[in-house]
C-alpha cells in the first residue's frame, strides 16, 4: 500500500520516526510545504516496531508530508496492517483496510515499550 502523513517539524532534525508495527516500509520521500520533496533513507527496527527515516541535510520547522510505501499481513489486531468493520449511512455493515503508520510522539525514541 501507499501512504500520505501529514507532519509537523518543531525542531531542525534529518530522521522522522514512525510507528511501524508488523509493516515493511520499502520507500519513502519527505515534502516540505512548496513541495520540495527529498527520498529518505529507510531504517526499520523491528524491536521497538518503528521505521526510522533519514534524509541527507537537516529538515527546517514546518509543515512536511511523508510519502511512503508499505506492505504487511493483513490482520485482526487493531494494529499495523488491518481490517475492520463499519456501518455506511444505511446501516449496512462494511469492511474495510486500515492501516497504523503515524509519527511518533518527541519521547517515543526513549519509550522502553512503544505501542503501534
């Protein structure tokens, strides 16, 4: 699948770090607000279930789009790669693919047990 993450910088830094629970980021490109886009390097931990992205000079605060490309299992857990259940406008029940591949919060690189 594919994703777009809206994401605001507060701080200067080169790596983003997102949540990536039972996901294989494969690419991804980061996009300042004038759509100066840049290709990241992908760095996937599978211990803390993030995947870290890098790029080559030092990001600006601001407002930044993460374009990136995944794949997963798809599963029931409510987390990563999932499916899920909900009821359209005439109450009939409806399936759908979710996915959980959001920023994680300034402290979640010193979390001992993050969560997805």
């Amino acid at each position: 699948g594919s994703a777009t993450i809206h994401v605001k910088l507060l701080e200067a830094t080169n790596t983003i770090v997102l949540n990536a629970k039972e996901l294989n980021v494969t690419s991804g490109s980061i996009c300042s607000s004038d759509d100066f886009c840049v290709r990241a390097e992908i760095s996937l931990d599978t211990k803390t279930q993030t995947v870290t992205l890098t790029v080559p000079d030092s990001l600006n605060p601001g407002d930044y789009k993460i374009d990136a490309s995944f794949s997963g299992v798809l599963n029931d857990k409510m987390m990563g790669f999932y499916r899920s259940e909900y009821k359209d406008p005439l109450d009939s029940s409806k399936k759908k693919c979710v996915f959980h591949l959001s920023p994680c919060p300034y402290i979640c690189i010193q979390q001992e047990n993050p969560r997805s």
